[in-house]
C-alpha cells in the first residue's frame, strides 16, 4: 500500500531564517506530487505542483521554492521566511493521468513564524 | 471565475443528530465534486467523489448529492458521532486540468454529547 511522510510535524522559525521540508511516498511509481498552504480556519491553497523529477509548476509567486531531486521526493524551501508563511503545510500525491485524480495527504507540517 | 463555496461556515449539533452541509461551485467544465473530511491537524481523507452524471453517493453514514444543473451539492450526515467532529471541504475538478482542484474553505462541524 501507499504511504506518505512528512518532517518535521512542528516547526518553528525565527523570521528571515531558511526554511527545508521533506515529503516522500513509498509504494508508487511515477506520482503527481503537490504542497498546499493551510492557514488557520481557512481552505488550502495549492503552491506547487510536479509531475515528474526536475518538473514543478508554481501556482503562486511567494519567497517558496519546491524540489524534485527524485521520483518519490519533494522538497519546500524557502530562503527567508516571512511571518505570513506560517501555516500548516500538506504534501499530497495523486495517480498521474488518473481520470479519478484524488488526492492522497500527508500528516502535515505545522510551521510558525515568530 | 472558478470557485467553491461552502455554508454554514460552522455547525454545532448534538451527537446522534442529522445535519447537511451545503456546497455551491461555478467551476466550468466541470469534472468531478468530492468531499473530504479533515480533522483537526491532519491532512484531508476522501469521503465521496461524484461525477457529472451521478446525483448521489453513499458512503456509510455520509450520502453526498449533487446537482449539476444547480451547481450545487450536499453532504448529509446520519446518526452523528463525536467522531464525525471534523471540517467537511468540498473540491471541484476542473476539465481542463488533472492537476488543479478548486478548494472550498470548509464547513467546521463540532458533534457535541
């Protein structure tokens, strides 16, 4: 079966400082892999969007960046955080060219900015 | 413009009580409509998906509806439990995209003893 991890759960950073998080999954081949922004009491927001390595679409400008250095791994970052970027963080993955293309979530990454 | 909208934004019901919650799109094409269930600090589970041509869905205690013509679609919720205390989001597909779904900002449901 499929599963996919996320790191750290919680983090907190001090404004200006970088940011990394990691997301994989195990037990699929080639997957869509997306990050969303959750902040609090409101819906997700899609930041990034890959289909396949080296391949990542941006849905919105921001100082974030995504990675995807292999098939099963994506990567956000950012190289200084501003206080509006904390949220909660979700990586997902969907079957490509899936006609039913739900998406899989991940635990979540809770960032705060102070 | 593409968009989901969901009401009530909250709800408060006694466990073991119905409810519905209510979704209004203007997502076109459309695709297809699913409903998740997130609880609090994790990631959205799927409940139901619809497609243009279905009007209902069932998935244990959930029955999802929709509407095409409307554009509008329920999730209705049998025999609450404290379990079901969750925030019900509803996503729209677009046709021309496989990627990008279109995300309602929820309904925040509080199932209380």
């Amino acid at each position: 079966s499929q599963t996919i991890h996320q790191w750290p759960a919680t983090l907190v950073q001090p404004v200006g400082s970088p940011l990394s998080l990691e997301c994989t999954v195990e037990g699929t081949s080639n997957p869509n892999l997306y990050w969303y922004r959750q902040a609090a009491g409101r819906g997700l927001q899609l930041l990034f969007y890959s289909v396949g390595i080296g391949q990542i679409s941006s849905e919105v400008p921001q100082n974030l960046s995504a990675s995807r250095p292999q098939d099963r791994q994506f990567i956000l970052s950012s190289k200084k955080l501003l206080l509006s970027d904390s949220g909660f963080y979700l990586c997902a993955w969907s079957v490509r060219l899936a006609a039913d293309n739900e998406q899989f979530f991940g635990p979540g990454t809770r960032l705060t900015v102070l | 413009k593409n968009q989901v909208e969901q009401s009530p934004q909250s709800l408060i019901i006694l466990e073991g009580k119905n409810c519905t919650l209510q979704c209004n799109y203007t997502v076109s094409p459309f695709s297809n409509l699913r409903w998740y269930k997130q609880d609090t600090g994790r990631g959205p589970v799927s409940l139901t998906i619809m497609t243009f041509s279905e009007n209902t869905k069932s998935n244990g205690r959930y029955t999802a509806t929709l509407d095409a013509d409307t554009k509008q679609s329920s999730l209705h919720i049998t025999a609450s439990q404290l379990s079901d205390s969750a925030s019900y989001i509803c996503v729209v597909s677009h046709m021309d995209s496989n990627y990008q779904l279109i995300w309602g900002a929820g309904t925040k449901l509080i199932i209380k003893p």
